[in-house]
C-alpha cells in the first residue's frame, strides 16, 4: 500500500523522508533536554501548521482566529478530564466535534454571505477575540484566574492520561505531525483533493464545472478546526495550565501560520519545512545574543532580527521556502503545490 | 546589583545537561556537600507591566544575604528567573533554572505565573516557597513540594474587614456603602469571592453597592470610575495592580470624585512608582495588606540593610515577603544538613521561626504547606512613603481619614 | 443610574470614538487606495506616539502641536514603505502580503521596546486634571481637546481629497484603477502617497492618543484590531464614515461598560463587527463591496 500511496514521489525524496523519520525518532535518546523541548516545539508547529494549511492551501481560504478552535479543544478535555476523570482521548474526540462544528458555523457564515478575503480574515479575528474575552468571564473553567490541571510528582508515563515526561510528548507530538501529512498525502491525492484543487484554483470554474464549492470548503475548514483542537489538547495536557488571554489570542493564531506561510502554503512539506527553519532560528537568535544581553541587556532584539529574517523570506521567496529548496534537492514536489 | 545572583544562559544549561548526562552521580554528590552554597531560583517578573514589583522582589531577596550571613546561616547563590509578567514563560524559566542545578525556588508575586512554577515544582520533585501570591487554590492542590509564606486571599480579606473596623472607630466616621473596583485577573477574582463568602461573617457597618471588575490591561478606566462614583458610595475598595491604581486615581480627580477614602486591599496604591508618579495626588490611600511588624528587631535590620545597599528604594510588603522567602530558605537547609529535595522538604514541614520579620507570630506551615498565622496592617500614603497606621499599636503616623479633597492639594 | 453618569460617559465616548476614528481614517485610505491590508497599523501609532512623548520631554510640545513634525515624518516613512518594499510584493497572495507586514510589526514592537523600555510612559500635561462644566455634563479637558484635535485633522485630510488635483487623483485609483491608468495618472506615485498620506494620519492620531492614554509598546495590537472594527462598521471609503464608525464604538464601549459588565467592552465590539460583516460588509456609509 505504501507503495502506491508514495509512488510519484521520486526515490531520493522517499529516502530524505525516511531519513528524516530515523533522526527524529531517535532523538530523544541522544540531545539534551533543552533541544529536545526546541524539536517539541518545532513539531508542534509542524502539526499546527499543516492543520491550519488544509482550510488555506486546500480550501484558500485565509484564517486568522485559529486559536479559537485551538482554545476550544484545549478547554473542552482539560474541563472533561479535570471535573468528570474522562481520558484526554475522548476529551480530544469531543474537542473535535465542538471545533469542526463551530468551524462549520463560522464558513457557513463567510460562505454563505459571499465575504472573501481580508474581510473573512477578520471575521475569523472577531469570533476568537470574542471568544477570548467570553472565556474569561467563564468561571467553571477559572475565567481569568486560570485553570489548571491536576499534576503530581511521577515516575511513570501514562499515555491514556498523557501525564508523563517531554519525551512521552515528543512522541506524540510526532505521531501527529507525521499522522496529518500522510493524512494530507492521502487527501489530496483522493476525488476530495481534486475538488479542492480546483476550488482554490478557480472557484467559479469548479462550480461551472458542477462541484459544490460550499460543501467541500466546509469540508476543509471543519477538518482543519477539528485538527487543530487536537492539538490545542495535547498542549492543554503538555503545559497543565490554560488562561484565555494567551490561549485565544491573535498572537497564536499568528504564531500558528507562521511556520505555514514561511514554508510554503499550500504545499505538502511547506507547513514542516517552515517549522523547523522558524522555531530553531528564534532559538538560535536568543543564544547567538546572549553574549551582547548580558553587556547591553537590549530586551526585544532577538524579535527585531527575529522579524527581519521573515521580511527577507518574505521578499525572496514570496511562494515560500519549501519550492525553492525542492527545486535545489532536485524533487519534484509532492502534490498540492502550487506551480 | 548583588555579585551573588546569575542570569542563567542558554549555553550554561546545554552545559549542565551533557554534564549531568555524562555524570549522574552529581545530583547525590551535591546532596551531600551541604557547606556548598544552596542553590536558590529566584522567580520574579522583571520584565513586561509587573517589572517594577519583580524588581522590588529581587532587591527584597539580595538584602537577605548579608543579613543571613550574619546571623550564622549557609550560604545562598541566588540565580534569577524571569517570569516576564506571563505564565508561560514563568513555567519555562523555571524549568530552565531547575535544569541548571536550583535546588529551591523562590517566587512568584503573580498567583497565576506561581501556579504554573507550583505545577512545575511538584512534578520535577523541587521544593517550592511561595514569598506572594494570594489565590487559595495553590496550597488546595495536595502538593507536597509547595510552601506558602504569606496570607490566602481570605485571610487578607478577614484581615481587611478587621482593619476597617478599626478605621471606622479610631476616626469615628462609618460608611454606609461601599463600592469595590477590582482588577479581573487571578488575585483579584480570589479577592473577589472571599469578599463575598466572607462578608456575612462579619457584620460590616456598610453595605457593598457594586462589584465593578475591570480587564488588567485596560487602558483607560473612566467608565469604570464612573460607574462606582454613580453608586453614591462614601468608600472605594481597591484590588489593582500599579498601573491601574494611577489610572484609576487620576480618573478620580478628573471627574472630581472625592469618597472619604480608598482602602485597597492588594498591591499597587502603597507602591513607590505610584507615589512618584502622581506626587500630592498619590497621598492617603490606605493599603491594607501584610507588612513588616516595624517592633521586630529582624524587620528593623532587614530595613536597615536595604536602605544601605538600595538607597532611595522603599521597603514594603515585596521586600519584606522576599526577605523571609531567602530565611525560610536558609532555616531550612540548615537543619537538613543536606540539599536533597526530600530533606528539605521535610525540614521546610518543621519550619518554626519566632524571630521573623512580617507581623505575626512567627513562620510555620500547616499540612498544606500553608502559614495561616499571619497579620496585616494598614498603611497610609504621606509625601511619598507608606506608613503604617493601624493596629494603634503598631503606628508610625497618625491616621487621616476622611482623606482631604483634590483640590484641597497644592 | 443617574441620567448625569450616562450624558457624561457618552459625552466622553463620542470624543474617545472621534479619535479611535482618526485612526481608522489611515488604514481606511491605505486600504481604500492601494487595497493594501496595513497590519501593523497599531504598530506605526505606538511609532507616532514615542516620537510625540520624546519631542514633548526634550523640547516640552504639546502634543497637540507636535502633530506637523510626527505626521512628516511618518509620512516620508509610509511613502518610504509602500514604493521600497511593498510595492515589490503587489502581487503576492493576501497571506505573504499579512506575514510581510505582521513581521515589519513584530521589529517595531521590539525596536520601541529596545529603546524605551516595557513600562508605560505618559506625558504629564499641565492641564491633565481640568475639566469643563457645561451645566450638568462635566467632560475632560484633553478628551475636548482630543476630540477636536480629530475633527481638524480630518476636515484637512477632507480637504485635501475633495479640492486639490493630487486628492482627486488619488479618489480616481480607489475608484476604478484602470480608469486611472487609461487617462494616464502616475499610479505608482499616488499608491505611494496615498500609503504615505495613510501613515501621516495614523500619526496624527498616535500624537492625540498619548494625551489620553499611555503608551508601552505592546500596546500596537489592540489599536490594530480596533482599526479594522472602526474601518469596517463605518465603510471603507468613506472619511465621514471612519469618524461616524469610531464614535459609534466609543459611544457603545461606555454604554456597554455601563450597562453591563466594563469587562465585557471589546467583546461588544466584536459582536457588533461580526454583526457588520455579515449583514452590511461595506459599512455604515461605505460603497457596496466588489
């Protein structure tokens, strides 16, 4: 099955992948725990990236509230595990339902009254703002004071709960990222793909052509949220601790495309590729100054250069990084890319 | 800036990582040499809106070192955290520090970013002494690793009422109504409650008008002092932070607001930015809160030091908190005799100071790792520095209340 | 309630809400003209708004009267922008164009906190406390000021687009941009003063905020987000619309914050921009929507 499945990839991409794969299982047994906690970053934002990827590069459809379903997913598993015992598992089941169901409600309603564009990317800001400040009035789950799960001092992982150590988490933050590219894989190259292929491409076409274009785009944008409270849960269980304001805010909904739109949106490997060029190099920015911090202690430098790089990515690889690099590692790139 | 507290960098951790990988047996071997200095992880926010109190905090831990050195107690290295005013990265700064070798930590002012370094505490087994935060819900959570010196938002609001009390019958002028401004986050919501499951208890001469909360990082407070002007009541209580104890003080003069007084019961009005900031303006706000007892000769020290080694920075509830923090610190690990989080922590459970510095009478904690014992005072702004008025006992200055009018100041 | 406490606050609303709609009067052109999303809008106030605290601690302006000198200077930096950068990106997806800007934002946020510090700052005016009385409405005096300050700016900007040559030329590109191109106007020049103009305005309305609030340099995102609400409730296009839009957000924020919970302001904001977007998405006095 496999082999159907991968086989317009050429062979050296099929090997760089599986090579990939072997580092980065085993990793955790050989870096320290400061770069094991960065790679758990990096594939947090791999994940987030490719789920937020399916409703923009899929679907063209600009969101920037993605941490509302993100939040949503959070607190709906941390409240059933924390108040009724009920595994994460179930917890991230029901997350999913809520999100894909508000996702829904939210394009339906751009949809259906024809708002496109900027003007849809800032109702998908209204609704999260909104949600934010709801949250924090929400006092079954603390409000703004906070809520936190119950953590204890352990030596053992336990997966059916997700408490455990960071390398518990690595795993499974891998498993997801991995699970939603060959999940994107799967997709595209299935008849759903193509609709969506061709909605982005030309909406009025696909619809000339008979496609309905409301369903399918729903159809993105209930996955794409329903994906992304997912993994708002494994955060909710990773970190213990939920408050609304950094939670819903726009700043994460922005940290969440970032990796994304730097990679390339639209693209299998782009949300992947921008994660692990983005996270290491605010990583490496914070210790390449530590030496001027402590003479000079300039608060905010590391975000200057942090933003200047992204500029410079921005102007010289204004379809991202991931179709440049394709083209230089000699790989055609893998479906879903735009030509 | 003291010589015996460290920024922990990045390349000292990826240094202490290989390093512990490649010698596991550091951990024991440090255990055992309890003449080394007791590592201790100051958590404070030092940077973002609470920078000013975070720095009051560290300036509160550094002027115990000298102090302690004196009085016969092992060293201590402090190693700073910053817990920038969120609790993610309070969360994160503290691991960071617990990798670099801290064997307590200290901190965290904020009842959210202190939850989040609790959680951390209790999972990496590290021993945890709170110097502030109020929310009860840290010391509910059956953690082992945790200690709290200083009072749960019920006992400040007890505390409160009892001080009013006083205020009322010293000055002979009792309120009907009164109306609470109170900032929306962590403390002040705890505040928020205990006030409600506490007023019945205790047979106030006044009535609460309105319960007006607004967002911590509002930017302008005039509908909310509006509002609490409308109810007609004679006294504000106050739970803010410092920023928006200035915007609410100057939205007071602005639309010409003048109660009998405001009584806050938290942070921010007895605050030295606070006072420069609005000059006459920031005169006779009235603070009920924990405080150092000025007749305990440790407090009188501890005073003494900070004035010397800070000059011209005041001494208030951060300093006096902080200083105590680094005592129960250092108590501790000279009982143990060793630095193992176990042996701590079980001498952090016998912890029995009478000498202290805050008022009460004394350090110790309960089961839940709380010390329930403490008092508060109320202190009242003149020219520029906070000085307790209440209990009579313990007064430094004569009360003034009702407080003169806005316009009655040059 | 007292009838006093409402006249007041929506006495106070409609002159916060003149200059929230000063704000928005930038973005509106920068988003009206050259159909750029300008997201770091808020960004280039807090810009404005250091630049007036330094002018007002070295050389003791007003603020008010700082207002020529900022908005130049901002403006020869929109102009600067648009023509150097963005014009480069005119045809990239709307996603690289918001990332290009959300990144430009994120080095001014830290540019300002590396220079000033994280601590607000404010400009300590002599006549901070005043207030005038006019029978039973007892308002601000800054916030008259403020509110003025708004109205004068935008009756220029008005000005300038109804009667002078390069006004109208610009209107003719947000109309129909290849009209524009036919009867041979310079669009690349007028995209990049309009951008300019659009900066210079956002700079006039910094210099009237720090008057009322103050100013640290997260303090960018808000004012963004309050931009588009105003920008998109009173309609793009339209100047009186952008003033009537901000009005109507200050009046409903103190009215909100009466009634019901302060807390809850901004959520009632965005309510009532969901409640635009999908019922009336050009706006208040905005032109129907391509």
């Amino acid at each position: 099955m496999t082999s159907t499945w991968l086989s317009d990839v050429p062979s050296r991409g099929r090997l760089l992948l599986a090579a990939l794969l072997a580092v980065l299982l085993a990793a955790p047994f050989v870096v320290s725990s400061y770069v094991l906690s960065v790679l758990i970053l990096v594939l947090y934002f791999a994940y987030l990236g490719q789920a937020w990827n399916i409703m923009m590069g899929f679907a063209g459809q600009l969101s920037l509230g993605h941490a509302l379903y993100f939040g949503l997913g959070a607190y709906t598993a941390a409240a059933l595990y924390a108040k009724f015992g009920v595994t994460p598992w179930a917890g991230m089941a029901a997350g999913a339902i809520v999100s894909a169901i508000v996702g829904a409600f939210i394009g339906a309603l751009g949809f259906r009254f024809r708002i496109g564009g900027v003007y849809f990317a800032l109702l998908t800001i209204a609704f999260a703002e909104f949600t934010r400040i709801l949250f924090d009035h929400i006092d079954w789950v603390g409000g703004t004071a906070g809520f936190f799960l119950p953590v204890s001092n352990r030596d053992s992982n336990d997966l059916w709960n997700l408490r455990g150590d960071p390398t518990m988490f690595y795993y499974v933050w891998l498993a997801g990222a991995g699970g939603v590219l060959a999940l994107c894989r799967m997709l595209l190259s299935s008849r759903l793909g193509y609709y969506w292929l061709a909605i982005r491409e030309d909406e009025v076409a696909a619809q000339a052509l008979g496609i309905d274009t409301f369903r399918y785009k729903i159809a993105a944008v209930m996955l794409s949220a329903a994906l992304t409270a997912c993994g708002g849960v494994v955060y909710a269980f990773y970190y213990n601790t939920l408050f609304p304001e950094p939670i819903f805010s726009v700043a994460r909904s922005i940290d969440m495309l970032l990796g994304a739109v730097t990679g390339g949106v639209g693209t299998l490997m782009g949300p992947i590729v921008g994660a692990f060029i983005l996270t290491p190099l605010g990583e490496g920015l914070t210790i390449a100054l530590e030496p001027f911090q402590e003479v000079l202690r300039l608060d905010g430098i590391k975000q200057v250069f942090y933003g200047l790089c992204v500029v410079l990515i921005v102007v010289f690889q204004r379809h991202g990084v991931w179709p440049y690099l394709a083209r230089k590692l000699g790989l055609r790139q893998l479906t879903g890319a735009r030509t | 800036m003291s010589t015996s507290s460290r920024q922990v960098t990045r390349r000292q951790i990826l240094a202490a990582g290989s390093a512990a990988a490649l010698a596991g047996a550091a951990p024991l071997r440090r255990a055992l040499a309890q003449t080394a200095p007791l590592k201790v992880g100051v958590l404070h926010p030092t940077s973002g809106y609470l920078a000013q109190i975070g720095q009051a905090c560290n300036r509160g831990c550094e002027a115990a070192l000298p102090v302690l050195k004196e009085m016969g107690y092992p060293a201590i290295e402090i190693m700073n955290g910053d817990t920038e005013s969120s609790p993610d990265i309070a969360r994160a700064a503290a691991e960071r520090l617990i990798n670099a070798g801290a064997q307590m930590l200290v901190g965290a002012f904020e009842s959210g970013h202190t939850l989040a370094i609790a959680q951390v505490a209790e999972q990496r087994g590290i021993p945890f002494v709170i110097n502030i935060a109020a929310a009860p819900q840290i010391t509910e959570q059956g953690y082992k690793f945790v200690f709290r010196n200083f009072p749960r938002a019920g006992a400040i609001v007890g505390g409160t009422f009892d001080l009013q009390k006083q205020l009322f019958a010293t000055s002979g002028k009792t309120p009907t109504q009164c109306v609470v401004l109170h900032v929306n986050d962590t403390y002040g919501t705890a505040i928020k409650g205990a006030l409600n499951a506490l007023f019945p208890k205790y047979n106030m001469p006044y009535k609460f008008s309105d319960f007006i909360a607004y967002d911590p990082k509002a930017r302008d407070l005039s509908v909310e002092v509006a509002k609490a002007k409308a109810t007609g009541a004679e006294i504000v209580l106050a739970v803010s932070r410092l920023n928006d104890a200035i915007l609410i003080t100057r939205e007071m003069v602005k639309q010409r607001w003048e109660p009998w007084g405001v009584i806050a019961a938290g942070p921010g009005w007895y605050e030295n930015q606070y006072m420069k900031t609005l000059g006459k303006l920031g005169d006779y706000p009235i603070s009920c809160v924990p405080w150092f007892d000025p007749r305990k000769p440790l407090a009188q020290k501890m005073v003494d030091t900070h004035l010397k080694m800070f000059p011209g920075q005041t001494v208030d509830t951060n300093t006096v908190y902080s200083f105590e923090a680094m005592l129960i610190c250092a108590d501790a690990y000279k009982r143990a005799k060793s630095a193992a989080p176990q042996a701590l922590v079980d001498a952090l459970k016998t912890t029995n100071i009478k000498d202290s510095a805050s008022i009460g009478p004394g350090i110790s904690f309960d089961a839940k790792g709380q010390n329930d014992s403490l008092g508060l005072a109320a202190v009242q702004n003149f020219g520029g520095e906070a000085k307790v008025v209440l209990p009579l006992a313990s007064s430094e200055r004569n009360l003034v209340f009702p407080v003169p009018g806005w316009r009655n100041r040059a | 309630m007292l009838l006093d406490t409402y006249v007041n606050q929506i006495a106070s609303g409609i002159l916060t809400g003149l200059v929230y709609g000063l704000a928005a009067l930038g973005l509106s052109v920068i988003f009206g003209v050259c159909k750029i999303v300008n997201f770091a809008h808020g960004e280039m106030m807090v810009i404005a708004m250091y630049l007036a605290l330094v002018i007002f601690r070295w050389f003791g302006l007003d603020p008010l009267a700082s207002i020529p000198l900022v908005a130049a200077v901002l403006f020869l930096f929109g102009y600067a922008l648009q023509a150097g950068v963005i014009n480069r990106l005119i045809d990239v997806p709307d996603h690289m164009q918001f990332l290009l800007l959300a990144a430009i934002a994120i080095m001014i946020v830290s540019g300002c906190l590396m220079i000033f510090g994280p601590d607000a700052q404010n400009v300590p005016l002599s006549y901070a406390y005043d207030s005038y009385e006019i029978g039973p409405i007892l308002v601000d005096k800054v916030r008259v000021f403020a509110g003025g300050g708004a109205i004068v700016v935008a009756g220029i900007l008005t000005a300038f687009f109804r009667w002078t040559r390069t006004g109208k030329a610009i209107r003719a590109c947000a109309d129909n941009l290849t009209g524009a191109r036919v009867v041979g106007l310079n669009v690349q020049r007028l995209f990049a003063l309009s951008f300019g103009l659009g900066t210079a305005c956002i700079a006039a309305a910094g210099c009237i905020l720090l008057m009322l609030v103050d100013v640290h340099p997260y303090l960018a995102t808000e004012y963004t987000l309050l931009a588009f609400v105003v920008v998109i409730i009173g309609g793009l296009g339209s100047l009186t619309g952008a003033l009537l839009g901000g009005v109507l957000i200050g009046v409903s924020e103190a009215l909100a914050g009466l009634l019901i919970d302060p807390s809850l302001k901004s959520m009632f904001s965005f309510g009532l921009l969901i409640l635009v977007l999908l019922f009336r998405p050009q706006g208040l006095l905005g032109k129907r929507v391509q």
